[in-house]
C-alpha cells in the first residue's frame, strides 16, 4: 500500500507552483525584485520549503 500523500510537501509544492504563475503573469516581478504580491507569495514558499526541509533532516537524525 503506497503512503499517503505529504501535506507538508504538498503545500510546498502548491506555494511553489502559485509563486512560478504569479512570476509567469506580473510584468513587475524580476528574480531579484518582487511585487507586493509576488513577495508575500515568495515568501509563503521560502516558509513551507523551510518547514518541510527541517522535518526531512529531522527525521533522518532520528534514529
């Protein structure tokens, strides 16, 4: 039986995914300089790749 699906990596991959449409479609966004609203989703990303990445090391500390 194959695992459930990972909230945490969805989420991630779901702020990832809303980010890369928000860069696709703002004229104003560069990768160095973000809109109001491309930064708040950038950084919505930063923050569940953050929480997610914490937890894989984590787990692989754990013995």
């Amino acid at each position: 039986m194959p695992d459930a699906p990972d909230a945490l990596h969805q989420r991630y991959m779901n702020a990832l995914s809303t980010y890369q449409d928000h860069r696709a479609a703002c004229t104003t966004c560069t990768n160095a300089n973000r809109c109001r609203d491309g930064a708040r989703l950038w950084n919505a990303f930063t923050r569940s790749q953050d929480a997610y990445l914490a937890r894989q090391r984590s787990r692989r500390n754990t013995p």
